[in-house]
C-alpha cells in the first residue's frame, strides 16, 4: 500500500483533472467547484483507514462509502444549500470521476449500487483506458475546433440585482476573448497615455473612428 497508494491517488487526480478539462469547455463553473472535484477524487480513499487500522475486522469489499449513495447525499446536500452548491456538485464529480476509476482497477470492484445492491462491480482495464483517450480527444478536439462558442454558466451566486454578471456571447476562454479584439485605435493609444482605467480602453477600442476621405 505504501509503495503503490501514492502513485494510485495521483493517476486519480490526474484522471479527474482530466476529465475536468473537458468539463470546463462545456460549463462556466467557478474555480471553487474544480478545487472541490479534484480533492474529492483523491479524499475518498481516506474511508479506507479503518480498514488498514483493523477497525472493521477483515473485509473483503472496498467499504460501501465507495457507491452511488455517496454522491446522491453530495448532490442532495448541492440541492438544498445554495451557497455551498458550486463545492457540493464539484465533490459529487470528483467523486464519480474516482469511482469510474475504481471500476477498472479489479478485484474487489466496487459496490456501485449499495445499498439497493450489494455486488461489486468490475470493468476491464480497458475502460480506464478509454477513459484517458476519450476525455485527451475530446479536450482537444474543443479547444482546437473553438467549441462550444457559449458556456453554460453553472454554480454562479447570482448578484445582488439578482443578475448573473456575464457578457453575452462570451468566448470559452480568455485567449478566444483577447484574439476577438479589434486592432487598437489611435484613440486608444492615447487613451492608454492618458493612463485611463481599461474599462474605459474597451469601450474606445470598439468605437470606429472614420478616416479622412
Ligand atoms: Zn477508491
């Protein structure tokens, strides 16, 4: 366990982020929900301490922490509390990101149905690997094509005016946003000396200003 756990807890990690990669081109979610995510894909296997300890006797299964009831309590709890929704739902992630991870990792499976259902549950290695490839291809195929043009704004608290600050037509990220910009105008260049506050750069920097003829 000592050698093996370490190496183990970081390839979840690195699973979760990546399949937070993809998810992060579909949602507008805060930074917080990711956090949340990639802690909870590595925090789970600390239920199995007890075990390691001799709490529990001898066990053959992974404890029943490691199920499907897990993340429904996570996702109940995002419903119910407003404002620890974006971390809640992001717990829930990392969670069936680990999970998925689990499955492929052999004997003794994971007892996705608890309590409902008691049988592990065991997927070949190949899951994990398919895992691995299509989260890397999707991820790439998104970012290269410019895909989605709009993110779905997720977990965001709403402003006091009860809006959720958010430009429309927003790119997906910050690089799509700045190569949208048009060419700085000679206005702007004197804007800049003039040491005006940037929001005051955008607007003139969108003004046309007509030529001479
Ligand atoms: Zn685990």
């Amino acid at each position: 366990m000592w050698t093996t756990g370490p190496i183990d807890e970081l390839v979840h990690a690195s699973t979760a982020a990546l399949g937070l990669l993809v998810l992060a081109r579909l949602i507008d979610a805060p930074r917080r929900f990711y956090v949340a995510a990639l802690i909870a894909s590595v925090a789970i296997d600390l239920d199995h301490i007890p075990l390691y300890l001799g709490l529990l006797g001898y066990q053959a299964q992974r404890p029943v922490t490691h199920s499907l009831s897990t993340v429904a309590v996570f996702i109940a709890a995002s419903t119910a509390s407003r404002r620890h929704r974006a971390v809640l739902a992001g717990l829930s992630t990392g969670l069936v990101l680990h999970f998925a991870r689990d499955l492929a990792e052999g004997y003794p499976g994971v007892q996705v149905l608890w309590p409902l259902q008691g049988n592990s549950w065991m997927v070949s290695y190949r899951w994990f690997l398919g895992m691995i490839i299509v989260f890397t291809v999707a991820r790439l195929v998104l970012v290269s094509a410019g895909l989605p043009h709009t993110r779905i704004p997720a977990f965001r608290t709403p402003s006091p005016s009860g809006s959720i600050p958010r430009f429309p037509g927003r790119p997906a990220t910050s690089g799509d946003r700045r190569s949208g910009l048009e060419p700085l105008g000679p206005d702007l260049e004197a804007a800049r000396g003039s040491g005006m506050p940037s929001g005051g750069q955008v607007t003139v920097a969108r003004r046309r200003v007509p030529g001479p003829g």
